[in-house]
C-alpha cells in the first residue's frame, strides 16, 4: 500500500481520542483505526470526511506511524500572513487553555495548537535559543534562553504537561506512548521567509517530562568568518591555518560558546568545489549545501569514531568531527592528520592551550600532538549591552585589574535596562577569541611534555588571551566588565 500524506481532515483530538486517523492511499481515502475505536467513532469520522472511504483496521503501534506522519507538521504556519497573524501574547493563549484535565477531549488539541505555535514564534522573534518547558509538582514553566541566559516566559497549570509535550512530539514524529525513556526528535517549521529548524529532546522527570527545544535558524549557518566578529589578527592566524592542505585546527570552549558555529563558518570557506569534506557530527546542525554531514547514532553502533573511519575510506581533503570525546577517535583523528587530511574539531576545555594536556590525558603521545596540530582556538560569547540604555561609570582600580588592565582607563558601561531591550540591558552577543599557533619552540615544548602553564606564558606573549579580547571588549563599550568576567577564568595577581 502506497500511503501519502495529505492535510488532516479529523482533529488530532479526535484522532488520538477515538483511535481513527484519516489517510491517503493510492489514491482513495482510507480510515485506519485501531482495534477499539467504535462504531460510532467511525460513522462521525466518515462523516466530516464528507466522501465515501474505505476502513482498514491497523495496530496501535501502525497507528501511531499514521498519526505521527499525517499530523506531525499540521497547524504550523508556513506562510508569512498566518505566522504573523498568530496572537504574539503567550498569556492570551494561556487563557484559551481548556480548564478540564481530561486529556482526551477532542476540543483541547486546537488552543493547545495555538499555545505552541505562539511559543515557538514568540521564541524566534526574541531570539531564543532554546525552549525548556519544565513540569513541577504545581506548575509547568516554560522558560526561553536568551542570550545565554534562561528567563520565564509563562507559568502554566501543571495538569497542562501531558498535552503539550504529547503534540510536540508528534511533531518531531516521536513515539508519545513512550514516557519513561530519553527520546530525540526533530521538525522544521517557516516564519515569513526564515526556515527555522527545531530540535527536540524528552527526559523523563519525578512530575512528568521535561522537553527542550533548541532553536536553529538556518541563516546563521550560513555565517563567513569575518561575520564573527574576530579580531584581526586572529582571523587572519586562523585562515592562514585553514589554509594548509593537513593539520589538527581545534576549536575550544563550553557548550554554548559558539563552536560548532565557527566550524560551520570555517568549512563554508574551504567549500569552494575543489575539496572533499565530510563531517561526523552529534547531531547535524546545520545543512550545508556540497558537503557530506553523517550523523552519528551510538544505539546502532554509528559512533564518532566508526564514523570517522568509514569516512576517511571516502577520499575526503578535509574532515569534522563534531567532538573529540574519547581516546579512539583522538587517535584516529591524529592518524588522519599524519596522512594528509585537513581535521577540524572540537574539545571541551576552559582554553585553547589546555587541549593539548587534554589530548595527552586521553593517551594521544606527545610527538604525535606537536606533529599534528596547526591551531587552538579558544572561545566564548558575551552578551552585548543594550546601546539604548547602557550607563558610563568610572571603574574601580580593582576591577581593572581583574581585567589585566593596568594603564588608567577614563570609563567603563554597564547594564541597566529598557523596554528596548526587555529590561535585561543586553541585547544578541559577540564573541571573544584567543588562537595558538604553533611555531617550533612550543612544537618543543608540546614534544618535551611542558605544562599548561609554561607553554600559556610562551604562547600569549605577542598575543592576547581571552581575557584580554574581551577587555577590549569592554573599553570599546561593546560589553561590560562583569559579563567579560562571568565567562573568562578569574587570573591571578602572578597570572597578571
């Protein structure tokens, strides 16, 4: 049976509450409905299908299959008339919530609709992202992450979980009977003209499930390195790296700080037709056109590192891997290197430097490391102060020095908060940067096993750290002390 998707004709209330699911197959309309759906349950859906349609009895599980694809995208708006159209006041929609708790009332499934069509578009015009919306004991919160930084949006009856975590994941087409394990999910949606892609994940929790999803415009994979926003000579220490044929580049920092970002950028320069590149990623952010993205899935054995060595059978000229995590695919990355293949990834440590004694715990020799890595680059995104409300200030000389600066500096801003900028005194973010190139006496030191110390002295001697982008950050009045602070490691007085 050939089964196409078409615009569903039952509510998805009705279609969950009776067990029936309107589909389309080889060109006749069919009602597929499980075992206990009834017979008056059947004669009201023939009904408002308004035309003859045959009956096919399926299982549960056949009938999830159906639900979930005919109404995975519906009520979505994909134009720019009805997205905009929406009620843009999430506590508006709150009140249209029905009062009842039971969950298969065929009415509820329309301003439950409305409620998450709202939030997602609430959330794409605020700039969020990520959505967490939390189930507690007496509430459901629904915070958004603007910035970096998580803040409420609506507070919700508690009883209201069940029907909002049921309808998004039948549209990242995820198993809703499912409650008690982790499950991860996707959908794509439109806003006007912006496609934005949703990433889904459940986690079960003491009062029910707890979702998150994050947020991705697909403009932004479509960022240049000069967009941003590194400094000069860090962009240009960076491209002269991207521009050997082999070589380890590592990208560091915490999750958030906008790795995966400047890789994407990075591999949009090297896309130029001439070269084969492939990625491995955890999961595929971003669809990039004229390169090969796998995505890696541990439950049937597709790791990073088995990803890794069937794509080098590929003849690639460069290579991503989403995240160095484990001592195989280190190793495997360091080989790739060693034959001729341009590798960039990822690691998770405070600065760029401390990846090589991260890559050394993981087993990697040292010899190996000096021989193959070209670059290190750490860093972190700070948020930017709103210029409709920042406030001048003298700093102290304490908090000068905190910052490494020792000249007198005439003034600093800090935040203070508009309806601008939603009283938070920030508003998007930039980035700040530290690289290290390797020359031959830190390839040296790297072979000799120096510390993290020494080699951070030698190496930030002609170059600035992080702490020191973003005080330029701060002096030029872009960001303020404190959020620079927030997000670099305190240095002490003999760091300074």
């Amino acid at each position: 049976m050939s089964e196409t998707s078409i615009k569903p004709v039952l509510t998805y209330g009705f279609a969950r509450a009776e067990g029936i699911v309107a589909i389309e197959s080889d060109g006749k309309m069919v009602l597929a409905y499980r075992p206990a759906a009834t017979l008056e349950a059947k004669l009201e859906a023939r009904r408002a299908l308004g035309q003859p349609a045959q009956l096919l009895e399926v299982t549960p599980s056949e009938f999830e299959n159906h639900a979930a694809r005919v109404y995975a995208h519906a009520d979505l708006s994909s134009s720019a008339e009805d997205a905009m159209d929406a009620p843009s006041d999430l506590n508006a929609l709150a009140s249209g919530l029905p009062r009842t708790s039971d969950l298969l009332d065929s009415q509820d499934d329309a301003p439950v609709i409305r409620l998450i069509n709202g939030i997602l578009q609430e959330a794409i015009r605020s700039r969020a992202s990520d959505i967490h919306i939390e189930p507690y004991e007496k509430r459901l919160s629904v915070r958004f992450r603007i910035d970096g930084s998580l803040r409420e949006m609506l507070s919700l009856p508690a009883r209201l979980s069940s029907l909002l975590v049921s309808r998004v994941k039948v549209m990242a087409q995820l198993d809703i009977a499912k409650k008690r394990i982790p499950q991860d999910g996707r959908f794509s949606l439109n806003l006007g003209e912006r496609a934005i892609d949703v990433r889904v994940s459940t986690l079960p929790a003491r009062h029910g499930e707890r979702l998150v999803m994050r947020v991705l415009e697909q403009d932004q994979s479509s960022l240049s390195l000069p967009e941003l926003g590194m400094e000069t000579e860090v962009l240009e220490a960076f491209q002269a790296a991207l521009a050997r044929p082999n070589g380890i580049i590592l990208v560091t920092g915490p999750t958030g700080s906008g790795k995966t970002t400047t890789l994407y950028a990075a591999l949009s320069q090297l896309n130029d037709g001439s070269r084969n590149i492939l990625t491995v990623e955890d999961p595929v952010e971003y669809a990039l056109d004229g390169i090969g993205q796998t995505q890696v899935n541990s439950q049937v054995g597709m790791t990073f590192s088995a990803g890794l060595r069937a794509i080098l059978r590929q003849d690639p000229d460069v290579v991503m891997i989403g995240e160095i995590r484990d001592p195989e695919t280190a190793e495997i990355a360091v080989q790739a290197s060693l034959t001729g293949h341009l590798v960039l990834s990822t690691v998770h440590t405070n600065s760029a430097v401390a990846a090589i004694a991260r890559l050394r715990d993981m087993g990697v020799e040292p010899f190996l490391l000096s021989s193959t890595i070209t670059a290190l680059v750490a860093q972190r995104l700070v948020r930017r102060l709103c210029n409709n409300c920042k406030t001048p200030y003298e700093p102290s000389s304490q908090e000068q020095a905190e910052l490494g600066i020792h000249e007198a500096i005439g003034t600093f801003f800090k935040s203070n908060g508009c309806a601008q900028c939603q009283d938070i005194g920030y508003t998007g973010r930039l980035g700040i940067y530290e690289i290290v190139t390797l020359d031959d006496k830190l390839r040296a030191m790297i072979h000799d096993g120096a510390s993290e110390t020494d080699m951070a002295k030698y190496a930030f001697v002609s170059r600035k750290n992080l702490l020191a982008s973003g005080a330029d950050k701060v002096m030029a009045g872009e960001t303020s002390a404190e959020e620079v602070l927030r997000v670099c490691k305190a240095k002490t007085a003999e760091d300074i």
